[in-house]
C-alpha cells in the first residue's frame, strides 16, 4: 500500500482538497480519533472517480465520510483514506411536484430547513439529526415508528469500477436503522417525495419534536447519538439504566446522566475510554436480561 503516492498522484490533479494526516476529531460529532493517513474532500463526481481509480492502483483502502456523527474513529487513527463528497454533491433542487433531489453530501439539517422554507412536509422526523444525506439514508435515519426510507423516491448510487445505478425507493428493503443497499456502492443522491403544507404547521411539529431532543437527550456535549439499537419491545436506555450504569465514567467519557444510550465526551476523553464504556453497558445488558445489543457506532481504525 502507498499512501504517499496516492497523495503525490492525487494533488493539485484533481478537484479536491488533498491532505495527509488529517485529524479525524475535527470531522466527527464525537470529537474524538487521530489522523487519516490520506483525506481527501471530492468536489466533482470526476474527482471522485479519478480518486477511487487511484486508490485502487495503489492498494489503498478508503471509506466514506459525512459528518461523522455515528463514528468512532481509533486513538491512532485509521491508515486508509478517508473522503468526505463536499461541492457538487452538497447541492439540493425542488421540483414542481414536492419532490427534492440532493446530494448525498448535503447536510441534513440544511434541507431540512430547506423544506421547511418551502412548504414541504415530510422530514420533520429528521429535525435534529446531524450528518449527511447520503449517510440518513445509509442508516435509514429516524425512530423506529418513522424513518427518512418512507420519503425516498429513489437513490443514485456508484458501484466503484462499474458505474452509476439508480434504485427506485420501493426495490430497497427499510428496516429500523438499516437497508438493503450494498456497503460497497457509494450514494451519490436521493430524491426525497414530500408533501406541501404551511410552514407553520412544519414549524411547529419541528419544535415539538426538538423539544422533546432538548428534554430527553444531551445536546450540549460531544456525542454520536444513541449508542445500541432499540430491541424489540425494549428501550436500552431504561436496560443500561436499570444496571446502575448511568452517569459512570470512564476518562474523559460518560454514560449520559441523562439518557443512558448515549455516551457522551466529556472533555478529553479517548475512542478507548468510549469503547470501555460500550462493552461494558453490552455486557451488563448480557448478563442481566440476555439481550445481546447491537452497536449502531460504526467503528473506523480498529482493525479486525
């Protein structure tokens, strides 16, 4: 593998910001990871093209990044490249039927202000979840009564070495925080099918639903959302908190004092201080009730 090479073919030669060593806890909601050995922002789908085509020849392992909010990326950092789609797959359009076609880099929190701004119910469920597009519809972004899988219409994707590919919304499986769509495809856009209403309206469902964020989970510290997958019928919250593990501390990481899902950076704190924290509320929940959790942080640096 030749993270040097890549880097020297790659700068100044294509549309992208290019860097080595770039620190991982500047692109993640956690605040937490050390450096990319390659980083590289994609401005043009050609750049990231010309990226992978690099990549490729020079045995280089690569992952895609949006705003790292459900990433915990290694202490010693990830020794791949990490590309963050930025420019050309940031942009968003309305259409005359209430539909809104972005890119997957295009942040959440934008278009759901965009929408709100146009009159266009149907992502009010995504107020306040930060990241991507592309990774909302990745993860299936939402709760497990409601989820951003509902409004796809469909989904532009690329298959590395093949090409493009188009998935209508309805050829997707959704699940509560998953789908059907291969983790080898890259999603390059989706459009979403709303509904008009009034601004008003989305309004004020917006700020019932971010009032109920602000009362239930931390928002003022460094996190990555909910940690484990609600199992059927159950809360983990209420599991790991019937252990007597909220509020415990490991580091500079904490088991939220205020929801017991999320483990929070308090200041200072390292991936191994959150991952301590991660086995040991999977491993309480185990042993108490035989429930074997699912982590729903991805997990970037840490080797097999």
């Amino acid at each position: 593998m030749s993270v040097d090479n890549a880097f020297m073919t790659l700068s100044g030669a294509v549309d992208a910001d290019v860097r080595r060593d770039e620190r991982l806890s500047r692109h993640t909601t956690y605040r937490i990871g050390g450096p990319a050995a390659l980083f590289v922002a994609a401005h043009s789908y050609a750049a990231l093209s010309r990226t992978l085509a690099v990549l490729e020849a020079e045995g280089v392992e690569w992952v895609i990044l949006g705003k790292g909010s459900n990433l915990l990326v290694a202490d010693d950092g990830y020794d791949g490249c990490v590309i963050l789609l930025d420019g050309q797959f940031a942009r968003h359009t309305i259409s005359d039927d209430a539909t809104m076609t972005a890119g997957a880099g295009a942040s959440l929190a934008q278009l759901v202000n965009v929408a709100l701004k146009a009159g266009l119910s149907g992502l009010e469920p995504c107020v306040g979840i930060p990241g991507t597009l592309g990774g909302a519809v990745s993860m299936n972004a939402g709760t497990r009564r409601e989820w951003i899988g509902e409004r796809v219409r469909d989904v532009v994707v690329l298959r590395p070495g093949e090409g493009m590919h188009r998935y209508g919304g309805g050829e997707i499986e959704w699940g509560y925080r998953s789908t059907s769509l291969p983790t080898s495809e890259i999603i390059l856009e989706a459009t979403l099918s709303l509904e008009p209403s009034t601004s008003q309206a989305i309004a004020e469902n917006m700020e019932s639903r971010l009032a109920l964020r602000r009362e239930r989970q931390p928002l003022g510290v460094p996190s990555c959302g909910s940690v484990f997958r609600n199992p059927p019928d159950h809360s983990v919250g209420a599991l790991i908190e019937s252990c007597g593990l909220k509020g415990v501390s490991c580091g500079g990481a904490q088991i939220s004092p205020e929801h017991a899902n999320f483990i929070v950076n308090r200041g200072g704190a390292t991936a191994t201080d959150v991952i301590t924290l991660i086995a040991r509320a999977h491993d309480a929940v185990l042993e108490r009730y035989g429930i074997d959790l699912a982590c729903e942080v991805k997990l970037l640096g840490f080797g097999a």
